[in-house]
C-alpha cells in the first residue's frame, strides 16, 4: 500500500470512529442540529445531537452539483443544501428531525440574507 492510500485509509478509519460519530438517537430528547453549506461544485451537511459545545455528529453528507445546478446563484445553492440534506437524511431513516429549530440550522447567513 501507498503513502496516499494508508493515509486515506487513516482518514477514512477516524472519521467513522465513535470519536466522530455517534449512533442516533431516535428518543433523545437532546437538540438536533443541521449544519449545511455550499461551496461552487457541491454541497456538505451533518446533522448532529447534543447541547451547544458539546454536539456528536451522526452522519455527514456531500453532493456534486449538477450541470443545472451550478449554474444557480449562490443563494439558491444554499438553499438547495438544506432541501437535499434533509431529502438524504429521510431517505436513511432519520425522520424524526422535523423538531430541529431554525436556530438549529446553521448556514452561511451573509449569503441569505441576500434572499427576497
């Protein structure tokens, strides 16, 4: 194996460590938060548990744009974030985060306060 392929592996190793993720928690009664952003070629989000300072991410998400999408604005693709990570979220079985609060959402908030 490689230099670069036992580094990733590495990578790979801690990032679904426990030290990273924790399992869901399906009746916590603990805040759920959302934490999406967008960048020129794609999307990122986790969603997470936990009291502010201390939140455990449960599982991460990343897309490439399409050639359709990339062609939207910024703020559009900010909000295409949230809408396909909370598509990605339900369609793996984590349904029970229509109680996440806006202020549970974190995003670029420059870039949409730029919305009509």
């Amino acid at each position: 194996m490689d230099t670069h392929t036992k580094a990733l592996e590495k990578i790979k190793e801690h990032v679904n460590s426990s030290h990273i993720l924790k399992p869901w928690d399906h009746f916590s009664e603990l805040p759920k938060y959302l934490a999406c952003d967008a960048s020129d070629i794609g999307l990122g989000s986790w969603i997470g548990q936990g009291e502010l300072g201390s939140i455990r991410r449960c599982r991460f998400h990343s897309a490439k744009f399409s050639p359709v999408q990339l062609k939207y604005p910024t703020n559009q693709k900010e909000l295409l974030v949230i809408v396909d990570s909370l598509k990605f979220l339900n369609d793996r079985g984590y349904d029970d985060y229509d109680d996440i609060k806006e202020e549970e959402i974190q995003l670029d908030e420059d870039t949409l306060s730029t919305i009509p």
